[in-house]
C-alpha cells in the first residue's frame, strides 16, 4: 500500500472519528447533554484540575456552528478523499491541537482538553506525514518516468 492510499485511510478514520467527537455539536440538545452530562462527568472522574465553565446561549451557539461545520468537513473528506483535504486536515488539528494547549496553560481551562490535544496531534502527525510521503512518492514517480 502506498502513502496515498494509507493517506486516504487515515483521512477516512479521522473523519469518522470527528463524527463522534465533534458532532455531538451539531444539534443543539446534544451539545447541551454533552457539555453538562459526560464531558463535565469526566473532568469531576478524573479528577481534572482547571475551570470548567457554565455555559451560555452564546457559547452554545458557537459550539453548534463548529459542530455543523466538523460535519460538513468530515463528510467532504469521507466522501472526497484528495490528498490535498488531508493536509489541510492535518495542519488544522495543529491549530486545534494548539489553540487548545494555548487555553489550558494561559486561561486555566479544563485539563480533560489533554485527552483531545493528543488525538488532534495524534491525526495532525499522521496525516501530515502521509501526505508529504505521498507527494515524495508523486515527484519521485516522475522522476523515474521522464529518466526512462
């Protein structure tokens, strides 16, 4: 299997895996239960320290446009799957990977973000990787091909 074809696996897992995180954002009653049931439920079990806020209408209605906006992004790469969406994917859970460690160590917040920093660099190495391996393998195909 070359680095393409492991680059769209690992794009199709991610995208799944995102349903499940973040889709629980899309709709309204679900980003309630989840941010006041298991989510909170976990930072209390493990003891988590840093703030876990109260939520507003507000907060919730940026939770929900970013729910929305996971989906879509997961669908197009589920149903596309392009090198080209697997670094963007990969150099956007940088960003998240980072923004969030900006926030725990700078703002206090909740430590149970840990868990979701390592799974968005867990992806963001991956699919990085994946696809400067594929785009190597790319020039280096061409390479054999113009010599021959």
């Amino acid at each position: 299997m070359n680095a393409t074809q492991k680059l769209s696996k690992a794009q199709l897992y991610s995208a799944i895996y995102d349903y499940f995180a973040a889709g629980m954002f899309a709709l309204p009653i679900l980003t309630a239960w989840y941010l006041a049931g298991p989510l909170q439920e976990a930072h209390t079990l493990f003891g988590a320290t840093g703030d876990y806020p109260q939520f507003s209408g507000f907060h919730l209605l940026f939770a929900n446009l970013f729910g929305g906006f996971a989906i879509m992004w997961s669908t197009l790469r589920i149903v596309k799957r392009e090198p080209i969406f697997g670094m963007c994917d990969g150099y956007l859970r940088l960003y998240y990977g980072s923004l969030m460690c900006l926030y725990v160590f700078a703002f206090d917040t909740s430590r149970i973000l840990y868990l979701f920093i390592l799974i968005e660099f867990f992806w963001s190495s991956v699919q990085l990787t994946l696809y400067y391996k594929a785009k190597k393998e790319q020039t280096n195909g061409f390479a054999a091909a113009a010599a021959a």
